[in-house]
C-alpha cells in the first residue's frame, strides 16, 4: 500500500516523540536496564521475521562484530541513558536534548572521518550547545533536584549515536538497513539481559508501565524502523532525517498532554536554537533555503 512520504514523515516523527513519553512512564517502575532489554528484545522478536522474509540476512556473513559493536553503541548504551535521564527529566526536554544527536555526528565525523566543518556548521555547533546549557540553566533553577546528571546521560547518549552512525557510515554501508537494524536490536539484547536479570522489579509494574514496553517495542522500534526506510527509499537520506526536527515538538506535545508537562519559555528557546544548531551543523538549513525547497504537491 503506497502513502504520502510526507504523511509518513510526520507519523515517524510522531511516533519517535511518543519514545521519551513512553520512557517516562515506564522506566521508573521497570528500573532502566531491565526495561530497555525488554524493549530491545521486543523490538527483536518484531524485526528478525521482517529481514528474512525479505531475504536481507545473507548479506550478514562476516560482519556479525562490526554489527555487535553497532548494537553496543547505537542501542544498548543509548537506551540505558535515556532510561536513567527520564527517570528525571521530562520527555519534552529529554526529546529536545536528543535532537543534539546531528551535532555529535558531525564532530566525531571531523575528528574520525576528517569531515570538514564549515563556518556555518561551527557556528551551528555553538548555537545548538547554548541551546543545551539554556534547558539545563533553566531545570536548574526550577527544580530541586539534581539534573546535570541526566543530561550528561542524554549528551553521551547522543554522543553514542554520533560514534555509532560514523562506524556504520565506514563499516556498515553495504549492509541493508532493515538487516542492520534488527542486528543491533538483537545485539543489544544479548548485552543487556544479563545485567538485567540482576535489575529485576521489585514489584510487578502497572499496566501502564507494561504498556509503555510492548509499545517502544513494536510501534516505536519495529514500526518505527520500517517506516524510515520507506522515507529513506522514497525521499532519501536527507530528506529522510528531516524527522530530527520534528521530534521534539512531538515529545513535548505528548508529554504535555498526557503527563501534564509544563513547557516554559527558555525550553522554547532553547529548543529553538538546538534545532537551529542541528540545522546549520548539518547543512540542512541552508540547502533548503538555496536550492532544496520541500514539496508537498
């Protein structure tokens, strides 16, 4: 069934922002470990079956390590930070502070890759990490209890998909990415349930946390995944990850609506010059506004 990329473009985005309100419900009670070695082998349980009927496991032979260290990077870690920073931060500010990930992806690329970084992309780069420092400026004196380390958790998170894409970029490219998914979904399950079986609830979690599991799971994993690279086929990769600047409206959104979130002023702000930041760092902002104009017709 063939659908508006646009329409699917915001669904993603959509889906993706309900990730941290999901987490904000569910890690407190599952305790972060346990809970995103079940999400990781729910989402594992969903994408496996996908890349064999589309027959993309036989191009996996040989690269069993590479994909493992990806798991490592791009999931494992990165999913046990988040499931610590919601433990106290919003899922507004922690969807916002993920949008960083671009950034992070264009340093470790200038100092691994030998990218170059333009003027506009350096100054994109302060602009987005003043962003950062507005949002935790802001928790800081608001809030009585302590943030700066859940957003360092959030920073190094970001900083771990920022290694983990420039890996895949230099080891990975000929891999199919609906076969690189499901590879570091299982990888990273492999690596976590061993420690969470030592992280078990102390109690059985409600409901909604259960709820909150079995959907990043299925929708914001597995789903979410397959609709990527639909994006990726249909707009390709730069259009594609335009989602980046969508998300955050999304988290802020749900979070507001159904945890009753409240979004001040200087999160607005520095929201805005995150995205600002994202947008000059990659060159995303300014392709648009040369050459690129979006079409929605």
């Amino acid at each position: 069934m063939k659908t508006n990329p646009l329409i699917e473009l915001i669904a993603l985005a959509a889906i993706w922002g309900a990730s941290f309100m999901f987490m904000r419900i569910g890690s407190p009670e599952f305790g972060p470990i346990f809970f995103m070695a079940t999400r990781t082998l729910i989402a594992s349980i969903f994408l496996l079956p996908l890349v064999f009927l589309y027959k993309h496991h036989r191009g996996l032979k040989g690269y069993k390590r590479k994909i493992f260290i990806v798991g490592i990077l791009n999931t494992a870690i990165p999913f046990v930070l988040f499931g610590y920073a919601t433990l106290t931060l919003s899922a507004g500010v922690t969807s916002i502070l993920n949008a960083t990930t671009p950034m992070f992806g264009a340093i470790v690329a200038y100092f691994w890759l030998k990218d170059r970084l333009t003027p506009s992309a350096i100054a994109g780069l302060c602009i987005g990490f003043i962003g950062v420092y507005l949002l935790v400026f802001n928790k800081m004196n608001t809030e009585q209890t302590n943030i700066v380390l859940p957003v360092l958790a959030v920073m190094l998170a970001t900083l771990c998909y920022g290694i983990s894409a420039n890996y895949a970029k230099r080891y990975l490219s000929s891999i199919k990415p609906l076969a690189l998914a499901a590879g570091s979904q299982l990888s990273a399950t492999i690596a976590l349930l061993p420690f969470a079986m030592f992280y078990l609830p102390q109690a059985l979690p409600s409901n909604a946390a259960i709820n909150s599991v079995i959907l990043l799971g299925i929708l914001c994993t597995g789903v979410a995944y397959v609709i990527f690279f639909r994006l990726i086929s249909d707009l390709g990769p730069a259009k594609a990850m335009s989602v980046t600047y969508l998300i955050p409206a999304f988290g802020i959104f749900w979070g507001t609506i159904f945890l009753d979130e409240v979004i001040s002023i200087s999160t607005i702000i520095g929201c805005a010059l995150i995205l600002i930041g994202v947008g000059l760092t990659t060159g995303f902002i300014g392709r648009k506004i040369k050459s690129d104009p979006i079409k929605t017709g």
